[in-house]
C-alpha cells in the first residue's frame, strides 16, 4: 500500500535503529575503500541519512574531518553523540529531514556527498531532492542503494539515468557483496564540469 511523504518520514523518525546500523562496520569499510580513491582528507564532505554516524565515524578515524551529517532520527543523532562524541563535537551533525535542508545549501558546496541506503526512502513527491544533491555536490557522488527492490517505503530508481541527467558522470560501478548487501549497486558519479 503507498503510504504519503508524512507518513514515510513519521516512519524513520521513529525506525532509525541506530544499534543495528552502529554494528555494521563492513560497510563504512567497504564504503571508504571507494572514497578514499576519489576524495582527500580536507576535502568537505555530506553524508544525506547518517542515522547513528557509523560511516561518518569510520571515515573521522581515518582522518577525514570536514564532515557534515543529516539525519531525520532524533534517536540516532542522541546515540551518535552517546556513541562517537569525538565525531559529534568535530563534525557538523543536522537533525532534520533532507528536503528541509538541502534546498538551502550552497552550490558546489561538497566536494563529496554520499548516501547509503537513503535514496531509496525518499518518497516520489520528494525527486526534486535530486536536483539539489546536484547542485550542491562540487565533484563526486557516491550511491548506494537498492535500485530494483520495491516496498512501501523503498521506491525503486535508476540512479545512474537520473544524476547523468543532472550533471554527472558514472566512472565507477561495483556491487555491495563484500559488505553483505548484494542486492545494493554501488555507483560514483564525477561532476561533468570538473577538470
């Protein structure tokens, strides 16, 4: 049954589960193999849906700390500050949803944006969201999401289609079976524009 964008977010304010995401480090570990190819350490990066900031985190202990997180969850953003004060005093942690805020970020503003697991979620009402993750993104995007599962609140996308549509370029494409998600494709995208 299709459920509103009110009910969708009333669902992940509440859902985080901030201890289920913490514990699944073979991600961020999987997921900084790919950014640390792309994207320096003082580079300005966004997590969109950092939930409990475990990919945030990992990246943080490997020297990244021009971070920035946005979260919907006032759940996951009390456990991030309970889990990982050091990340959450350095780094710049929004407590809001996506579409309150990307709209009012500056252009080019992240050298990185990355999301896992996120896009999915974002209701069909909210699509505009893309043109801003591209407006605000200066060079790379990393995806990494559920492209062909379908569910009430997974909406199925072709995120290649739609940000070469917007700008970019695909230079990267892997599938998430090493950090047990084989059903995730993995996709970096470099704005079209950059030298």
């Amino acid at each position: 049954m299709k459920k509103s964008l009110k009910e969708i977010h009333e669902y992940w304010k509440n859902n985080s589960y901030p201890e289920k995401y913490r514990v699944a480090t073979e991600r961020s570990i999987f997921l900084l193999s790919y950014i640390e190819k792309y994207i320096q350490t003082n580079q300005r990066i966004l997590e969109i849906g950092c939930n409990v900031g475990r990919n945030l985190h990992h990246l943080f202990e490997n020297n990244y700390k021009e971070l920035t997180g946005i979260e919907i969850s006032q759940e996951a953003v009390e456990q991030l500050h309970k889990n990982y004060p050091d990340l959450a005093e350095h780094t710049d942690i929004i407590h809001a949803s996506a579409e309150s805020v990307l709209k009012h970020m500056e252009q080019d503003h992240y050298d990185l944006v990355f999301t896992m697991a996120v896009l999915e979620h974002i209701h069909p009402d909210s699509e505009w969201l893309f043109d801003h993750i591209a407006r605000i993104t200066k060079s790379y995007l990393i995806t990494f999401e559920a492209e062909n599962y379908e569910h009430w609140r997974i909406f199925p996308r072709d995120y290649r289609g739609i940000f070469e549509d917007l700008g970019f370029e695909q230079v990267e494409e892997a599938t998430g079976e090493s950090a047990r998600l084989p059903n995730y494709t993995l996709r970096i995208f470099k704005k079209t524009n950059l030298k």
